[in-house]
C-alpha cells in the first residue's frame, strides 16, 4: 500500500526567522497529524540546516527545491547532493516546472540529477506536467511521456521505485486553476500505465505520484481521495501551517 507524501514546497519565500517561526507552527501541529502521511518541507537553500535541526525528533521530513548532478568543481552558485546529504536532507525536487520555465532545466539534466540523487541515498521528487497551450492542443499525454521516458532512461527500476512523480499541470502552479480530480487522476494513472511500460506493474504499482496546482485545504479531500493519487506538491499553501496541517489531515 502506497503512502501519502504531503510535501510543501516554500519556494522563494520566507527567510530564516519567518522558517523557523513557521517550523514552530508545525510542530506544535505535528501530533495531530494523520499517521497514514508523510509530511515534507522544502525550504530554500539558506534554510535548510537549521530547519532540518529544528525538526530533530519531529517526524517531518526536509527536502531540498534543486541540486546540480556533478559531485564538485566550478559551478558557482550550485548545491551538490553530497552537500545535501551532509546536512540530512531526505528529499529533493527535480525539474520544477518553475526550474523548467525560468530556468532551462531539460528532460537530460533532470535524468542526471535523478540519478544523482539516487547515488547519494536522497529521493527525487521529479516533476512532469503540460502547458496549457499542449493540454488544448491535444498532446498533454504525449508530453508527459515524453518527460517520462527521458527523464528515467537508464534509471534502474530499484531506483524508479524509490522515486516520486509529481505530476503538476503546469496551467494550474500558481495561477489559483485547479485541474478537476479526474483530470489529475487521469494522468497519475497514466504515468503510473508509462512506467507499467518501461519497468513492470509491480515496480509501477509501488511509485508515489503526487499531485501539485493549487491545492488547497478545500479541494484536497477531493484531489487527494482519487485511486492513482498518492499526496500532493504544495506552494503557496504551505506557508501557511493551518492550511497545511489541514490538508495534512484531509480525511478526517
């Protein structure tokens, strides 16, 4: 039986004191958390440290917004997975629509960096998802695929098990549009049948597909209760603790 992953992604937002502030908010919470989810926060870089050990004896869970693939050398202004791991990062995004749109990352660079992951025992969290303009066009499952297929090639399915899918309709990261529940689980089912494809259904059957596009507390039970869909990529949400505790706690 899959789990839930309920991730809040900060984004650019929140400096140290307003981080930990909010990590005290969530701590307060985190003993009504439901226990049928794991919780996740991805803070930015400058963050990290000291929210991971602010969290120490707290079941909830750092990740990183990025990394760069290469162990060391002249990158200025990149994080290696190594400096993540050292600091005890659990998770980390991967080819955010946002890191795609502003950013240049590529299907190629979001493969090398799963891997990358993977060898450092951190688990990728690696988004796919259409523009609005694919999705009218009639090629949104295309393009998911596509991203798909790229983005695992010679990844093993040991590691394709131990990775998440984010699946995040592009249209729908921050513009407060939601794609209806059965779009989303739609799609989850979709990329879990890709997978299905490329590994087995029992390797397919274990991977976490999340959803992210502007969830919210009032739309979560719904987005969240489909049979394909196991947690959901938060922004804005996030920075909130109540909302997020509520979406946290959907089914109750």
């Amino acid at each position: 039986m899959r789990r839930k992953l309920i991730a809040g992604n900060w984004k650019m937002n929140n400096d140290l004191d307003d981080s930990l502030a909010l990590v005290e908010e969530l701590k307060s919470l985190s003993g009504k958390f439901d226990k049928d989810a794991d919780v996740l926060i991805c803070p930015a870089f400058v963050n990290l440290y000291h929210v991971k050990q602010s969290l120490s004896g707290f079941d909830i869970k750092v990740g990183a917004q990025n990394m760069h693939f290469e162990e060391v050398g002249a990158f200025t202004g990149e994080i290696s997975p190594a400096m993540l791991k050292n600091i005890g990062v659990d998770y980390v995004i991967i080819g955010h629509s946002e890191r795609r749109q502003y950013f240049n990352e590529v299907d190629e660079t979001v493969n090398k960096k799963l891997k990358a992951a993977h060898i450092h025992g951190i688990i990728p969290i690696v988004c796919v998802g259409e523009t609005l303009k694919q999705r009218e066009s009639g090629i949104e499952k295309e393009t998911v695929k596509n991203q798909i297929i790229k983005g695992f090639e010679n990844v093993d399915g040991s590691e394709a098990v131990k990775t998440v899918i984010a699946y995040e309709p592009i249209w729908a990261i921050g513009t407060g549009r939601t794609a209806s529940s059965r779009q989303a689980n739609e799609m989850a089912y979709f990329i879990r049948n890709c997978l299905s494809e490329i590994y087995s259904s029992d390797i397919s059957d274990k991977v976490i597909i999340q959803y992210g596009g502007s969830v919210k507390a009032d739309n979560a039970k719904e987005i969240l209760t489909q049979s394909d869909i196991d947690g959901a990529l938060i922004g804005g949400a996030s920075l909130k603790a109540e909302e997020f505790y509520k979406i946290i706690n959907y089914a109750k």
